[in-house]
C-alpha cells in the first residue's frame, strides 16, 4: 500500500510539470496577443485577462516548452505592437513598460527560464531605452508592472 501512494505521488508531481508548480491557467493558455493588449488599456492600473489572471502569473506558470514558446510569441507580438507605436503615445509606451514589469515579476517567481522572455520584452523599445520622450512613461509603466502585473 505504502509503494502505490508513493507511485501515484511521483506520478502526480511528473504529471503537473514541475516539482508541484501550480498548471498554467487556462485564461493564459487560451489567450491571444489582442487579449493582452485589451488587458493593457488598464494600465498603469492593475491589468488582468478576462477571468482575473494578472499577467505575471502566466509567465511564472509557463514552465514547459510548448508554454513559454507560445506565450513569448503572444508576449513579444504585443511588445512589438505597442513599439511600433512609441514615437507618438505615452499611452503606449505606459503599456509597454507595464507588460515588461509584469514578465520580469512572473520571471523573478522562477527558477530562472522566464528571464529570457522578460529580457525579450524588455528590449521592444530598442536598446537605447525607446524615444527619450517616452522614458518616463515607460519607466512608470514597468514599475506599476512590477508591483501588480
């Protein structure tokens, strides 16, 4: 009796991904890159999928391969989006910076694979910061999504 519990134990921890980790939530799995920019128009206020899911807690549960490709494709198309649009929004670039917090809140919940897409994201404004009027606007973004992305 003791070896079966220990059995089905080991093989409930192999089937959730990740010593114990909690599943990716489904509103994060079923998610598009409209329904994070949709998500975004709240920011710098808290900003959250449909069902609630902050948008930190799909980049800390993304733990296997199949997770963290799709939400990097959907997560960088809308860094890339939201770039395109820097030069004349501070409304976009607050958005921007707000999706870079929260990736890089998710990641610091991790062992570490998640600090790859947060870097990613972090470079959609370009290397030199994104347009020197935008800075601060991005600047306030990342920090309210550091706080409750």
């Amino acid at each position: 009796m003791g070896r079966t519990a220990l059995v089905c134990a080991v093989a409930a921890l192999v089937g959730c991904g990740c010593g114990g980790r909690a599943a990716l939530p489904a509103a994060c799995s079923s998610m598009t890159s409209v329904d994070i920019l949709n998500a975004l128009h709240a920011a710098p206020a808290r900003v959250a999928l449909r069902d609630g899911t902050p948008l930190s807690r799909c980049v800390a549960r993304a733990v296997g391969d199949v997770d963290l490709q799709n939400l990097g494709t959907l997560m960088t198309g809308a860094a890339d989006r939201l770039a395109r649009q820097l030069p004349g929004s501070d409304t976009a670039a607050v958005q921007l910076g707000y999706l870079i917090g929260a990736a890089e809140r998710g990641a610091g919940e991790t062992p570490g694979v998640q600090t790859e897409l947060a870097s990613r994201l972090a470079e959609a404004p370009g290397f030199d910061g994104g347009p020197r009027a935008r800075r601060g606007a991005l600047a306030r973004g990342r920090a309210a999504g550091r706080r409750g992305g």
